[in-house]
C-alpha cells in the first residue's frame, strides 16, 4: 500500500530531536524554527515532558470518558490559573479543527442560530464546518460550501456591521493573530469592535488561539493584547508539543447538558498528561516571558533587512514578507544553513520556533537570513 500523497515532502528525514535543535536520519545537525507548525512549545523531548508521558503510559493510557479522570480537572485548574480564565470551562478534543467545530456547534446551539462571519485569508481547519469558515476554496469541497458562512475582510469593522444588520449571526470566528494568512495582526480597535458588535446582536464571539496560543506572543492568548473578552477560545498545537490535544475555553455564561458535545479519545490520560507537563516546563522555566523577550529581540534584528521587506509578528510568531516569492530563501536555509522555517502563501516566510528559542539561536538564523537576502549572499 502507498501512502495518499497530498503533501509536498522536503528531502530531511528527522530521526532525533532536543530542545530547538533536529538531527536527520545521516546525523545533520538543524535549527528548528518552524515547530512543526508552532506544535513543539517546551521543545522537543523536553525530560519533564518524556518523563510525564512515559510515567502515564505505565499506569494507564485510556479510558473512555464515561469514567473518572482526575487528570482532566488537574489540567483544566493549571490552565485557567496561567491562562486568566480561571472562572470559564474547559472542553477537551483532539485537534483544532475539532476545536473549532465544537465552538462552531456550541455558539449555534446557545443563539439558535446559522450564520457566522469569518475572514478572508484566515484559517480554522479542514473539517465540516470549519472548513467553510477557512478562506481556501483548494480545500472546500462542494459538500462544505453553504450560505451560513459570510467570509469578510479582514479588519474591516464597517463590513462585519452590515453583516449584522442584514443576518441573523450565530457568532464571529477570527484568529487571535492570523497564522497561514501571512502573520497579520488585528488592527487596533478591530477584536474589541467585534466583541462589542456580538453584544449588541446576541452573538458570541469565538477566538481561534490554535496557532497564537499558549504563550506564542508572549501572552498567553494573543487576544489578550487587544483586552477582549471572548465567549469561546479554541486552542491546540503548542497545547500538547506535539501530543495531539485540544481544547475550548467555555464562558461561565454558557450552560451545558448532556449530548452537546462529546468525543472519544479527547482528553485521554496521555494527552492529559502531556498537556500538563507542558503546562509545568512554562511555568517552571518562564518560556511565555522567553516568547516575549527572544521574540522582540529577533524583530529588532529584523529590521536590518532591506526597506522592501516587511516584518510583522509578535513574540515567536514572526511573518517576513518580501516582495518576491520566498520559496530560494528557504530552501538556501534549510539546505544551506540547516535552518528549518516555513512560509505563508508564496512571498512570507514564517517563524514559528519552539518557546525557549534562544538569542543566540535567533542571531544564528538572523546572520544566515541576511547572507541569503543580501546581494552578496
């Protein structure tokens, strides 16, 4: 049997990794500054992360969630106190699509309502009904294509107020920081127009942190930098380091019953465990404030490119757009100079390196960047 081939391979095959560093399967060396798409948080085979997982597994791995498991009240009280929603509920999946079709679901069960508004070049999953709200018509298949889903631009306030006014909205489903669109930022005042807009309409508003979460920008959530306060907040990637787990954050105001949600392998005691020893290794070894700190750091370096660059991000989620497709730069990187980075579209190059990247570790890309985008490189 072959394998169902949907995905354009590099030529590395990573055998081992530690930390921000991968080695292959003949030994090279590499700096990892894409993360497996921001999935690798504490690092990879952090020892308290190996430990907590491989501890779990001599116990027990699974059970359904028709029983007890302690492990699953432990994380949802060790995230709301570092995440600063202490007060809301946590629902426990597998992915961020699920996140996301979950929140999807919720938001129309609670309004009784269809329609939701999302934006142009976001990104919220491949399934159902995230996928119709995922500005990507490559990957909608007619089965995903329905009215309900109103696709605007993005920061434009003025359009998400006419939308409301000529539908009946269930809810508006926007990325903390867009991620595949390029790493582009909410305009000031956009997320608070948003949330005031659901108010006013009796529609809630859902955060998709699936890629800006968990410490990324050097808050918790990156919403948290616009002082809004959502209704749903979907989380996933960096949650688990590379253990699949996600999750959503449930406003007290939302009330649950029985049959509402539901999943099989959500919130099992291994990806408990690994959400927990993630958790710990951030709080331990202060990686939100690294994201921050490191992260300001490489802007500032930056800002050395050429004046036809353009540098947007925050913290450890970091676009560089340049004014000519990216696809040399990064394969000058990763075969040059051992670097791995990934990309937006087909001219930002984007960094989405593990939390405890360190300076010198960004003034190592940094120094093989320019050398690439420099005449002389």
């Amino acid at each position: 049997m072959e394998l169902f081939d949907v995905y354009p391979l590099l030529d590395v095959t990573p055998e081992r990794a530690s930390g921000c560093t991968v080695w292959d399967d003949k030994g090279v060396e590499y700096l990892d500054l894409y993360g497996g798409h921001a999935v690798i948080s504490i690092g990879h085979t952090h020892p308290h992360y190996v430990e907590r997982i491989s501890g779990q597994l001599a116990k027990i791995g699974f059970y359904s969630n028709s029983v007890q498991n302690p492990l699953q009240r432990e994380l949802a009280s060790l995230l709301g106190r570092q995440c600063g929603y202490a007060g809301y509920r946590l629902f426990l999946c597998n992915s961020g699509a699920e996140a996301n079709e979950n929140a999807i679901k919720l938001a129309s069960f609670v309004t009784g309502r269809k329609k939701f508004i999302a934006f142009g070049k976001g990104f919220h999953g491949r399934t159902s009904a995230a996928v119709a709200l995922t500005d990507n018509p490559k990957i909608a298949a007619p089965v995903n294509l329905t009215d309900n889903a109103l696709i605007l631009p993005f920061n434009d306030l003025e359009a998400v107020g006419r939308a409301f006014r000529e539908n009946d909205i269930a809810g508006v489903l926007v990325e903390g920081i867009q991620g595949i669109g390029g790493i582009r930022i909410p305009a000031p005042g956009f997320l608070a127009g948003l949330e005031q807009l659901c108010k006013e309409h009796g529609a809630l508003l859902i955060l998709d942190e699936i890629q800006s979460g968990y410490g990324r920008t050097g808050k918790f959530f990156a919403h948290q930098y616009d002082g809004v306060t959502p209704a749903l907040i979907t989380m996933a990637k960096g949650m688990g380091n590379g253990f699949p787990i996600g999750g959503l954050l449930i406003s007290p105001e939302i009330e649950a019953h029985y049959g509402m949600l539901g999943t099989t392998f959500g919130g099992s005691h291994l990806a408990c465990a690994a959400a927990l020893a993630v958790l710990e290794v951030m709080e331990e070894e202060k990686l939100t404030e690294n994201a921050a700190a490191t992260g300001h750091y490489l802007m500032d370096q930056l800002r050395g490119l050429p004046p036809e660059c353009e540098v947007r991000g925050r913290g450890l989620m970091t676009g560089i757009e340049f004014p000519y497709p990216v696809k040399n730069i990064r394969d000058r990187l990763l075969h040059d100079f051992h670097i791995f980075t990934g990309f937006s579209g087909t001219h930002t190059l984007r960094l989405l390196p593990p939390l405890c990247l360190s300076r010198e570790q960004a003034r190592v890309f940094v120094n093989a960047l320019f050398s690439v985008v420099t005449p002389e490189g």
